[in-house]
C-alpha cells in the first residue's frame, strides 16, 4: 500500500522521481567502486564473466562482498581462488533437489 502511495508521488513529481534516480545511481557507483577496491584484477574478469552468462548470481556474489566489506570481515583483497570458493559455497546452498517420478507399468499391477 505505501509502495503504490510512493510509486504515485513519485510520478505526480517529476523532481522525486529525478531525485531517486540520482540516488539510485550513486547507490551504483559506490558499490561498483568498493567492488573494484576489494577484487583482484582476475577476480574481476571471472566474476564479469559470470555476470555475462548468470547476471543473478554475480549479483549476488557481488552483494555479498560488498556487505562483507562494509562489515569488516574482509581483511584483504578477494583474488580469484578466494572468489572460486565462494561461488562453490553458493552452489552447494542453491543445490536442488530432483524428483523422479517412476510410474507403473501395465505389468506391475497385481
């Protein structure tokens, strides 16, 4: 409810809605400038790479650095070993869960 409220004013007021793209921006731009300063060079050409072919995951990724960087946990800068191991983190959470479903035949009834 709040939400549409927002989404009203802000298209009733042309100077809101320029005002929270500005912000959205500079949201952007800082977070890629700590990204640069905590990933090596070949951390940033692999996570790059995922980006092409997975765009949410390297988003992911890239939330958690950043988060981790403003935290305080990262005591120095993520090379792409360290980066390799995080992705493999990620993929065992996200892992999924199969089912097959095996269905009778006309010879399995009783």
């Amino acid at each position: 409810m709040e939400n549409e409220d927002l989404q009203r004013r802000m298209q009733a007021d042309p100077e809101a809605q320029q005002r929270a793209m500005e912000q959205k921006r500079e949201q952007e731009e800082r977070r890629q400038h700590i990204i640069l300063q905590i990933l090596t060079h070949d951390a940033r050409e692999r996570l790059s790479r995922i980006a092409m072919v997975k765009p949410d995951k390297a988003r992911q990724i890239e939330d958690m650095l950043v988060n981790a960087a403003q935290t305080g946990r990262l005591s120095e800068k993520v090379d792409e070993q360290k980066l390799i191991s995080l992705l493999e983190q990620i993929s065992e959470k996200a892992k999924k869960t199969t089912v097959i479903m095996k269905r009778r035949t006309i010879e399995d009834d009783d």
